[in-house]
C-alpha cells in the first residue's frame, strides 16, 4: 500500500500515524459535541480525553507485548525498541485500560458516568474507522490469504519491513472490513443518541456490536503476533470479545433498572401544541419581549 506518507531528508513520515491522529481529532470533536448535549463541561472533558488517550496507548502496548510473550521473553530488549513504540498495540488493551482509568477518573471527577460513557462510545468508533485506514495503508493487521472473496496484494517492501506483511499473495483486506465495520457501528450509534430511553445505552451497544463484529473478523486474520489462547482455539482478541459480549449483556440487565429518561411536557403554544423535553434541560423559559421579571412580579403582588 502506501505505508510512508512522505519523506523529508532521513525521516520518514508514516501514513498510519497520519491517519491514526486525524480519527483521534475526528473522535475528539465527536465527544466534545455530544457532550454538550448533555450538559457536560467541555473543558473537562478534553482533559478527560487527553488523559484517556495515555492510558490506552500504554495498555495496547502491554497487552501486546502480553499476547506474543514468548517473542519477548526470549527478546526483553525488544519490548522498549524502536518498532514496539511506534507499533499500535492491542486495541483491546488500550480499551481496557482506558475503562479501568475512566471509572476512577469519573468517580474522583463526581462526573455522571453513563452519560460520560454514551458520550465516548461513538467517538471510539469513528476513531478506529479511520485509523484501520492507517492500518491498511501500513500493511499490519493484515489477513490471511484469500481462497474467495476479495482480496488485496501488498507490494511494498516497507509494509514487510514494518508489519511483516507477506508479499506478492493476495490476502483479505481485514483491515478494511473492521474500518466499514466500525464505521457503521459509529453511524448506528449516532442515529440511536437522540432515541435512547437510558443513559448508558449507546455504551452498551457499542461494546457488544463491536465484539460481535471483532470475534467474527479474527478468523479473516492472519498475522500470527497477535496472540493466541487454549492451545490456538481463539485469539487473545476473540477471548477478549466474548468476555465484552458477556460484559454488554450483563450492563444491559442493570441499566434495565435505571429509571427511563423522561419527556416533561413544555408549556403549549397558542395553537395547543407543544414539544417534550428530556428530563434534566433547563426550565427556565427563554426571555424574550412581553416576560416579566421575577422583581416586576413580585411588585405587582405587592
């Protein structure tokens, strides 16, 4: 593929690092966009997202270093060499770490952690949409070879020095099923925000439909580095997914309890008709020519 985006003297500028920054500014604008819909502090969440984006980086990275232990353990000078910290990591790594982070950052913050969720689900998702384009372009995360179907023949002698990416075969191009996959993932998310009957909702589809669609593409994969669990039946990714699955089910039995988010009716209009408003957005009516103010108010009952 394409996997130096451009050159200038000795360096070397990655297309993947490229694209992997334009889906976090992409995921970060989402986020920050949602929650002021609910009311959140922007200023707070940019630096809960700057924050978020540290801890998953370091947990993508040791998850890695974890599932292709015997690699490392035989080579522990690799796990701080060049090629390790400048490779993506594990995403289930940095996604568990992000939430293990998130849930102390939003206790110790007194932030309302559903709605802090919901906001970040989409972002997530239109994060990795873009960066598996980078991914793509790199040549990692590769798929095995195509027996069917489509497939895609990486030639550059980069892409093999980089990601190891075997050349001249045609393989699946698994890295953009996931991009379509999450893309679509993002688009149902969005459209499902504003019908949601409870905070957390948006979350919780997230992590089952991404799990769901993640166990499935594994199978298309053929780069061995991944890791792999109960003698190669699963990867660590798939292990991972269906603990998510398990995980989304059981949120979703407890947000079952939460009371619904509800439509307080506003006040009608001279025609008698009048829209609902989500319970918690201000009551105050607008001011506007014609209101009294409270101080006229109380003069007139006096």
């Amino acid at each position: 593929m394409h996997p130096i985006l451009f050159s200038a003297g000795s360096l070397r500028f990655p297309t993947y690092g490229a694209l992997l920054v334009i889906g976090i500014l992409g995921g970060l604008y989402v986020a920050l966009r949602l929650g002021r819909r609910e009311g959140l502090d922007p200023a707070q969440l940019l630096d809960f997202s700057t924050w978020l984006l540290l801890v998953a980086l370091i947990g993508a990275k040791v998850l890695m270093v974890l599932a292709d232990w015997s690699y490392y353990r035989r080579f522990p000078a690799e796990i701080f060499s060049t090629s390790t910290l400048l490779a993506g990591g594990v995403f289930y790594g940095g996604f568990i770490a992000a939430t293990l982070f998130a849930a102390w950052y939003i206790r110790v913050r007194g932030l309302p952690p559903w709605k802090v969720v919901d906001v970040f689900a989409p972002a997530i998702a239109l994060g990795q949409s873009v960066g598996r384009l980078g991914c793509f372009a790199a040549g990692c995360d590769y798929g095995k070879p195509a027996a069917f179907g489509w497939g895609v023949v990486f030639k550059n002698p980069v892409s093999h020095e980089i990601a190891g990416v075997p050349l001249g075969i045609r393989l699946y191009p698994t890295q953009v099923y996931e991009s379509l996959a999450t893309f679509l993932i993002f688009a149902f998310l969005l459209w499902w925000y504003s019908r949601k009957s409870r905070d957390g909702e948006v979350f919780v589809l997230y992590l089952g439909l991404y799990a769901l669609a993640r166990f499935f593409l594994e199978f298309l994969r053929g780069d061995e580095d991944r890791g792999f669990v109960f003698d190669h039946l699963l990867s660590t990714s798939q292990f991972v997914a269906v603990l998510a699955m398990v995980t989304a089910v059981w949120m979703a039995l407890i947000l079952r309890r939460n009371p619904r988010r509800q439509q307080v009716p506003e006040a009608r209009n001279a025609d008698g008709k009048g829209r609902g408003r989500t319970a918690g957005a201000d009551p105050r009516p607008a001011k506007g020519k014609g209101q009294v103010s409270p101080r006229a108010a109380k003069q007139n009952r006096n």
